[in-house]
C-alpha cells in the first residue's frame, strides 16, 4: 500500500510540473504528443512517409522495401488491379520516395528507384494526373543521381585497375628496403636475418594473389550494383519519356532540360557501350574507340587489361545482364525520344561524337540486340526528319549550302540504312512458313467473321430505319406483332387441319381398296 501511494504521488507531482509555466516543460509536453494533435503536413501527419525519411537507415530501407513489395509492385499498379489501390498513392509519398533516388545508402536508393520505375511503366502510362508534377520533381533527381553513378563506377574501375596491376610503390620500397638491409646485415648478422624475413613478408603479403582476388570481387560487386541503380533510373527516365510522347503531353526533358538530359543519358550510354565491347570483344582497342570521353574521364579500360579482372566482370555480367540493360534503356530512351522531335534530333547532330558512337553501335556485334535496333530506330527517324527539312528547305529562303549539307547527312544516312540496318532487321526476324499459313489462316477467319457482324449491323440499321419510318407507339407495335402471332397461329392450324383432312382422306381411299380386294376374292369362292 505504501509503494502504491508513493507512485501516485510521484505521478502527480511530475503532472504538476509539467502543467506549470516554464519554457522546457511545455517543449517537453510538445514533443512526446501524439502525430494526432501535431500539424497536418505530409511530413508529420503519414507513418509512412516519416519512415522513409527516417534517420536511421534500417527503417528508411525496411519502408522501402514493404513499399516495394505492396503499393508499388506490379502487380497492384497494373491496370487490372482496383482502383483503391491506385487511390492510396499520393504525390506526397511519390515525392517522399523520389528523394531516397540521392540516399548515400545504396539498398536504399535502389528500393526507392524500383518503386519509382514501376510506378511510371505500370500505373502512370494509365493516368495523365501527376504526369506533369512527376516529371518536375522526378527528373533533376535522375539526372543528378545518374552522373554520380557514372562517376562512382569510374572511381572503382580505377581502383579495381590499382588493386589488379602490381603495386609500383611497393614494389620500389621493397627494392629500397633491400638494398638498406644488406649494408647494415654485414655490420649485424641478427639485425639481417630479422630485416630479411621482414621483407621475405612484406613481398608475399604484396605479391598474394588471394587477397587480391578478393578485393578485386567486392569491387566488382559493388561495381555491379552501382550499375543496377543506373539502370533502374533508366526505367523511369525511358518511361517517362515514352509516356509523354504516347500522351502527347509537353514535356521539361525533352524541351527545357534536353541538354543535361541528352548528356546524362549519353554519359551512361557510352559508358555501358564501352564496357561491354570491351568486355566481350576480343580484339577491342580503347584507343580506337569512338567514346572518347570514357577513355578521358577514366581508366577502366586498363582494369580489361587484367584476366583476373575480365573474368570477374564477364561471369557477374553473365548472370545478371546489368550493364546490357543500362546500354539497352539508353539507345531505347534516345530512340523515343526522336519520335517527331527534330530540334532534339538536331542536338544529337550537333555532337558528332554522339551520332557516331550511336551508328557504331548498330555494326557492333558483341553489343545487345535491342540495343542496336532502338539505334536504328533512331538512324530512321534522323533520316525522316532531315528528309522533311531538305524539302522545306527547296520551297523556303535558306541558303544551298544548307540544303547540300543536309543532303549529304542523308546519302550518309541512307548508306547506314542499306548497308547495316537492313541486314540486322533480315537477320532479327525469324520467318517460317507454317507460321505464315497459321497467320493467313486466322486473318481469313477474322475477315469472314467481321463481315458476318458488318451483316448483322446493316440488317440491323435497315429494321431500326424502317421502325423510325413508321413512327408507331409502343402499344400499335405490341397490337401488330399481336396480329401477326395471331395470323401466324391461324395459318399454322388450317396447314394442322389440311393435313389431317389429307391424312385422313388417304385412310379413307386405303379402306375403299381393301373391300374391293375382299368382293373380288369372294367372288372366285363362288366359281
């Protein structure tokens, strides 16, 4: 009773001072209050979006990761889910979400990038709501986050090319160390062997292939992953831009921000190409290389050098085809975004570096396919549009040099177009037979039933006409059709009655038959 008492006491006491004046109480009060009773901002007012800016990462990534797995996964983003589940994404936890793109910890942005990149490819295309509002906020961040990308994977590629080429520095101590410990080993015979095996383990420790190996997969690992994130903004940034050219809608990448549009995405399409072909090349020779500034920014193409190395990258490639999907979304993004854009076209143009490296791609062999496709696409599109200038350039005031300039980029065009393009389209499309005579088959199905439903709708329209014409009210149409079941009934009991008339009458004439037969057999008994 007594401990019982004295707990009440304290409860009260630490009631009163907090209802008391002074300034630390009520800010104590202030901040263990419910989320309830605070303002309504996004900030404070949602669990979720307080998770996801959660310092502590655990919690930032744990948010992320049920996000990923519920509200925005695919499945409930798809066109064929509910339309409550679309309801509950709202622009504040979009924009939440589209900040953890630039979290320091990589889980993290690559959950946030996911969530972002299935939210546009599956439940944006559907809907022309937040389009505008998305883009605004989306795409500086994608931007931003693709170049520090790019710069993280050339920092590493020349970290794996230190760790892979043996040390010169240790190397050159070593020799000085040598050369120290044999002048002082003739004074002291202790003090040489005990240097002596110093060095005998300083060069094993540096000459250990086994470390090395190792270093050399956790860099490759991270490598990788920072390539998944570059990839995945590449899913927003491409769905993005084949959402406003389907929708029609204007657009700040394609028109405001094209240039750092155009130079991030062609920063990770030259990097992505050159490491592949690299990679996968056997006879591939950086200084020949179109993407001069991959070759100028870093070193990664000395880190290709190292068997140890290739192998790594070739054998994580391999299983997860990181590196080909970031090269893939690049040439797929710049292709939509040539679509009836000539002045972005023209921009690419501008660059010969970048026209180059994108026709090189199509003659490039150990590149994806799709990649060198979506290159095509965009080679065609340049072709269509120069060939629209060309003619508005004859009927305008535009000078000849103009014209015989774009001519000359069309001849050059058109020699791509027969030469490289047509083959790889010859060769990307499988023909068979019995797939053509399968196809011809249904399309004649298809034709004969759509003009078996044209049929029925003329015949239909022709009814509705002719029941317009007559301009009968419902109760006179009911009478008629009344008049007509009744017509009908009585035609179908006199043919009733005909036939049992008949029917009967045949009876009638067999009977007559059989009493003839029986007189004239009566009439031989009588012979």
């Amino acid at each position: 009773m007594g401990k019982h008492s004295r707990r009440k006491n304290r409860k009260g006491n630490n009631a009163k001072g907090t209802t008391k004046g002074n300034s630390s109480s009520t800010n104590s009060t202030t901040v263990i209050t419910s989320p309830s009773s605070t303002s309504t901002s996004p900030s404070t007012s949602s669990p979720i979006i307080q998770k996801i800016r959660h310092g502590d990462v655990k919690v930032r990534h744990g948010a992320l990761s049920a996000l990923s797995s519920t509200l925005f996964s695919p499945e409930s983003l798809s066109s064929t889910s509910s339309s409550k589940s679309k309801g509950t994404i709202k622009i504040e936890l979009l924009q939440a979400v589209m900040e953890r793109i630039m979290d320091e910890d990589l889980p993290s942005a690559l959950c946030a990038a996911g969530c972002i990149a299935n939210y546009i490819l599956f439940q944006e295309s559907n809907s022309n709501s937040n389009t505008n509002r998305v883009e605004t906020i989306l795409a500086p961040i994608l931007f931003t986050r693709m170049d520090i990308v790019c710069n993280t994977i050339e920092k590493l590629g020349q970290k794996m090319v230190q760790e892979a080429s043996p040390t010169s520095t240790a190397a050159a101590t070593a020799i000085a160390t040598v050369t120290a410990t044999t002048t002082a080993t003739q004074r002291n015979n202790k003090e040489q062997t005990s240097k002596k095996k110093k060095q005998q383990r300083a060069t094993t420790a540096a000459s250990t292939p086994a470390s090395s190996t190792k270093q050399i997969e956790l860099m490759a690992s991270s490598f990788m992953e920072q390539f998944a994130l570059l990839s995945l903004c590449l899913h927003a940034l491409c769905g993005l831009v084949e959402n406003i050219s389907a929708n029609n809608t204007s657009s700040s990448i394609l028109f405001h921000q094209r240039d750092q549009f155009l130079s991030s995405t062609m920063r990770a399409f030259n990097l992505a190409k050159h490491m592949i072909s690299s990679l996968f090349t056997p006879t591939f020779n950086s200084t020949t290389a179109s993407d001069a500034n991959v070759n100028a920014n870093s070193n990664i193409n000395n880190s290709f050098q190292n068997d140890t190395v290739k192998n790594i990258l070739i054998k994580k490639e391999n299983e997860l085809n990181l590196i080909s999907d970031v090269l893939t979304y690049t040439s797929r993004t710049i292709h939509s975004s040539s679509d009836d854009n000539p002045t972005f076209i023209q921009l690419v143009l501008a660059n010969t570096n970048w026209s180059d490296d994108i026709i090189s791609t199509i003659s490039n062999m150990s590149l994806p396919a799709l990649s060198r496709l979506h290159c095509a696409g965009f080679v065609i599109n340049t072709r269509h549009s120069i060939a629209y200038d060309i003619s508005s350039s004859s009927s305008g005031n535009n000078t000849t040099t103009t014209t015989s300039q774009l001519q000359q980029i069309q001849s050059n065009l058109e020699t791509t177009i027969t030469t490289q393009i047509l083959p790889l389209l010859s060769s990307s499309t499988f023909y068979s037979n019995d797939v053509t005579i399968a196809l011809w088959k249904q399309i004649e199905m298809n034709e004969i039933k759509l003009k078996e439903e044209q049929q029925d709708e003329l015949i239909e329209k022709n009814v509705i006409s002719i029941v317009d014409g007559k301009k009968e009210s419902a109760r006179q149409i009911a009478r008629r059709q009344k008049q007509i079941k009744a017509a009908a009934k009585a035609v179908a009991k006199a043919a009733k009655e005909a036939a049992s008339a008949a029917k009967q009458q045949d009876s009638i004439m067999k009977d007559g038959g059989d009493d003839d037969d029986d007189d004239d057999d009566s009439g031989d008994d009588d012979d």
